[in-house]
C-alpha cells in the first residue's frame, strides 16, 4: 500500500511538474512577503537603482512620455539622463493601478514593489526545472528548486522591494538555459533568441551570456548541420526581437551612438548577426570544414564592422572621462573581480558556482556517449563561462549561481544517493547532509556564521549602521516639513531623497551624467568656497549629509582638509545656518546663506 502511494504521488509530480513549480513559487512569495513585511511597510528600497525605477515608474504613471526617461528631480533644470527601458516598468506599473483604487497610492506602491521582484522568479524556477528533468532525472527538479533558493546571491535578485531590472534578466538567463537543452530545435532557438532579446532590451549587463549563447548554437550547427533548424529560429528570433524591442522601448537618449545599451550601435550587431546566421543555416554545407568556416569568416566580419564602425565602443561601455572613471567608477565594488574581495564577501558568491561547474563536466563526461551529450556540452559551457566571469566582475555572481544549478543537481544526484546507500550509518546521515551542503554552496553561509572570518571591525560597524538608518522614512520624512528645493547631498542618497521626499537632488551614481557626480566629489574634497561656488551653480539651497555613510568616508579619506572633513571634524562656515531636525536623527542639515557669505567676502 505503501508503495503504490509512493508511486503514485511519484507520478503526479512527474506529470505535473511544471504545476508543483509554480506551487512552491507560490509558498515562496508568500513566505518572502511575510518574514520582509517590515521592508514593505517602510518602502525599503535599499539599493538606489531601486528608489529610481520607481522614480521612473511614478514619471509614467503622472504622464511623462513613453520614450522620456529623463529623470527630471536629479540636477534640475535639465534632469539626469536614465538608459534604462520601460520594460521593467510595466508590473510595476500594472500592480500599482491595480492596488490603487483599494488601498490609495501610498500603499499601492508597496504592495507593488514587493510583489513585482518576485514575479521573475517563477519563471526562473519553470526554466531550472523543464532543464534538469531533460538533463537529470524527471523528478530532480524537486532537488534543483531546493538549491536554487538556496542561491543567496541570485535569490536577492526577486526578494521584495528589489525592482529594479536584474531579476527580469536572470529569468531570461533561465529561459536561455532551457532553450540550450531543449530537445524540439526549433522551440529551443526561438526560447534563446527571445530570451536573448528581451534581456538586452532591459539593460546590456547580460550581453557576454547572450554572446556566449549564440557561440553555443553556432558550434553546435557546426558539428552537427541537423541543427540548422534550431540556429534557423535563434537567428530570426534574436534580430526580429531586438529590432521590435528597439522600436517599442527604446528611449529617446538610447536613440543615440551610445555603448551602454541598446541604442543604434548594438542593434546593428544584433540584426546583422541575425541574418548572417539565418543565411548560414539555410546554405547549410554538408561539410564540416565549410560550415567552421563560415561561422568564422561571420564572426570576423562582424568584429572587424563593429571596430570600423563603432571604434567609440571598444573601451568600456560607459564612455566615461577618465576622471570619473578615476574617482568614481573603478572604487564600485561590484565592478571588481571576485579576487579583490574579502573571504566574507567571495566565498558565498563562488561555493555554489564551483561546485556547479564541477558537477556540469562530470555530467556531460559520463553522458559523453549518449545523445544527451549534445545538450549537456553546452551547459556545460556555459557554467565555465559564468565561473569566469567572476574573475572579470563580482556582479557576475548572481548569474553564476544560477547557470551552477543543472550541473550542481546533476552532482548531488550522483553523490547524495551514494551516500544514503552506504553501510555505514554515519556516511547515510552526516554523510548525506555535508554532500548536500557543500554541492549547494550553503555550506559557506555555515562556515562565516561560526568561524571568525573577515568579520567587520567597529568601524564598518558604524559605517554600516549609518547606511541603513540615513535613508529611512523617519529619517527622510522631516524633510517634507520644508519648502521644496535643491539639496546638496551624497552622491548615493540623491535617489532615496527624491523617492521620499518632494525635494531635488543635485546627482546620483548614474554614469551618463558624470558632470554632476564630479561636481558633488569636488565640493566635498575642495575648500568650502569652492562647495559654495558649485552648490551655487546647481541652484541647491540646503546641504544634507550623512556622517559615517560609506560615500562621506572616501571624501575624508581623499581630502582630510577638504569641505567634507571639516564639516566632520565640527568646522561649519558662517554661512551655512542648522536646520534643526528631530532628536536622534542620524542626518545633517544646514542652510546654505549664499547672502551671508557675500557680505563675509566684502
């Protein structure tokens, strides 16, 4: 009796496999919105990218034009140029008019902020799961959804109040992954060219995975020309997609030569690297020789067009000044290779990665002679190519966690059942559980939490408590108790005033518009005239900083005689006049008396 219960709840999850998913998507939002109320209550949007999609959102909603994404709060008149696109906006947007008419605006747009993050989620949970029950075993996608919420970087990505756009490409990557192992060619090279598409309508940041996907299908048709189905539907898919994507999202400012997103430049590459694709498979050479070589000669031109036309965008995307670059660009730490970072930071990021890709060339090694292979090689590939990644830029991490999964359930397949097969009971309990551990990366979190690794000092102790007390609503709030106007403030506050406050800010860390982020480090490492001299030009009639916040430290450090560190020491000019703020509040204000200091100067 026991056994045929067994089997037949193992068949209900067999066969409805895809419903189970989205069931434990459903336990998982709920529990997220639950255990992070707090966060939604507060509007808890920590990270500024966060506070300015809604910024953006909110712009939509009162009106502002489809193709406008100026953000016209930030260094007003002219506002702050934002490269983003409107595709994230709208769930957002949707969800707010939804909730509105029930519980007002205010309340709407924390319902809204915490639930649309983790809408992406249940297609990257759908996506993980249609892999490994190819790859795998059909019922191993229990054990991939296990280990994916167990992927702390990637999972942060759909917490709520995360809004901003990585959790829609992380999604994308899922569906890129499951249209690699997809067994119906041309369904898998429509879900890839798709997928590619929408993520680099969002934003450029998954451009190396999307590059490295087309490689994939490519080397896959050149080994084998029963592919050209699948490179057929991947070619159209990926030009016809970017080329509507463009019309339909991309903003005015993305209308020019830029590098940093899907502007003109790169949807050249993307429709002609279509096409070239579409030719080659439809010639379709029985010669393998002629097929590598086709591929190439497309390549080569395509790099060598890109070069002649485009020489602008063989640097760094950005196209920054070298100053800015200096001062402010390479110091974000997420910019950096995993290498640089401490232990604390490094070793939760790579666990499951590592382990991922160990996992994912075992798998593809013992699938070598079967015909799985061909689906289990570019998995493979691709993991590699994410575990590298890492050595480029830390911000890979979230996406190397995720393309880890297939081949970290494809080792503790392997290795758990190993171990509760074993004779010794020791190896089938603690065995089991430390296999589990280490394959999911969850070890790491273990090993920091018990070991004295890396941990903060007393000084990033108080950096840390200042950052999360600056941009609160209770800190924020007494700010609206003043007429609006410009502040002068941190370069990493500027979005969270402007969300909850109905003040200006002078900038934020947005890199089209170096100009002010320059003027805001130069008025707090320069004199003090020279702070009034820019505060002047920007129009800001107030200075707001927060001391101990991790911007003000770079500030002291670079210039310990400079504007900022004599604030800090105590050191106020005449003309910058208190404004009292409420007992405890972990904010400064003054007002800037440009009046007073010209009559000092007489």
């Amino acid at each position: 009796m026991i056994d045929g219960l067994a089997s037949r709840l193992e068949g209900e999850a067999n066969r409805h496999w895809l419903r189970w998913t989205l069931l434990a998507w459903a336990v998982v939002a709920v529990f997220w919105l639950t255990t992070r109320w707090g966060a939604v209550h507060w509007l808890g949007l920590g990270d500024t990218d966060d506070n300015m999609r809604l910024m953006q959102v909110r712009g939509l909603l009162a009106g502002q034009g489809w193709y406008d994404l100026t953000q016209y709060r930030m260094n007003p008149p002219q506002g702050f140029n934002i490269h983003w696109s409107r595709i994230v906006d709208l769930p957002i947007a949707g969800l707010i008019l939804l909730f509105k008419p029930f519980v007002g605006t205010a309340w709407a747009e924390r319902l809204a902020c915490g639930i649309a993050p983790i809408l992406p989620l249940a297609v990257t949970m759908g996506g993980f799961a249609f892999v490994v029950r190819r790859l795998v075993a059909p019922l191993a996608y229990i054990l991939t959804l296990i280990i994916l919420l167990g992927a702390g970087g990637a999972m942060l990505m759909f917490m709520p109040m995360r809004i901003d756009h990585h959790g829609w490409q992380l999604a994308c990557l899922s569906l890129t992954v499951a249209g690699l192992a997809d067994a119906r060619q041309v369904r898998g090279g429509v879900l890839v060219g798709l997928a590619t598409a929408v993520s680099l309508n969002i934003g450029l940041e998954m451009l190396p995975y999307g590059a490295m996907a087309g490689a994939i299908i490519t080397l896959r048709w050149v080994l084998d020309r029963a592919e050209a189905r699948r490179l057929t539907a991947y070619a159209l898919s990926l030009g016809g997609a970017s080329a509507g994507g463009f019309a339909i999202f991309a903003s005015n400012a993305n209308q020019a030569m830029r590098c940093d997103a899907l502007t003109p430049v790169w949807l050249t590459v993307l429709v002609l690297a279509g096409a070239k694709l579409f030719v080659m498979a439809r010639v379709n050479p029985a010669s393998r020789g002629v097929r590598l070589g086709m591929a190439v000669v497309a390549g080569a031109i395509i790099a060598v067009g890109f070069a002649w036309l485009f020489p602008q965008c063989l640097g760094r995307p950005e196209g920054v000044s070298p100053e800015l670059q200096r001062t402010w660009l390479n110091n974000v730490r997420e910019a950096k290779p995993i290498y640089s970072h401490p232990l604390r930071n490094a070793l939760p990021i790579a666990a499951l990665p590592i382990a991922g890709l160990i996992g994912a060339i075992i798998a593809a090694w013992r699938a070598r002679r079967e015909a799985i292979f061909a689906a289990w090689l570019p998995v493979a590939l691709f993991t590699a190519f994410a575990v590298l990644m890492l050595l480029w830029q830390v911000r890979a991490g979230p996406a190397a966690q995720l393309l880890a999964v297939p081949g970290a359930t494809a080792l503790a397949w392997i290795v758990v059942p190993w171990c509760l097969g074993h004779r010794l009971m020791l190896v089938r309990v603690l065995g089991s559980v430390a296999a589990f551990l280490v394959i999911s990366g969850m070890f790491a979190g273990l090993v920091l939490k018990w070991l004295p690794i890396d941990r903060p000092d007393k000084r990033a102790q108080i950096v840390n408590r200042a950052n999360g007390r600056c941009p609160t609503i209770p800190a924020m709030a007494p700010l609206n108790r003043l007429r609006p106007s410009v502040i002068f403030t941190h370069v990493d506050l500027g979005p969270r005033l402007i969300t909850l406050t109905h003040h200006y800010a002078v900038a934020g860390p947005y890199h089209r518009n170096g100009d002010a982020i320059l003027d805001v480090h130069h008025a707090f490492t320069g004199s003090a005239d020279q702070f009034r001299d820019i505060a002047r030009a920007h129009g800001a009639r107030l200075l707001l900083i927060c001391p101990n916040m991790a911007e003000s430290t770079v500030y002291r450090a670079r210039s310990p005689n400079g504007f900022y560190a004599q604030l800090a020491k105590g050191k106020v000019p005449a003309w910058l006049v208190r404004v009292p703020l409420p007992k405890g509040s972990p904010l400064r204000l003054w007002r800037i008396d440009y009046a007073a200091a010209e009559r000092s100067a007489r």
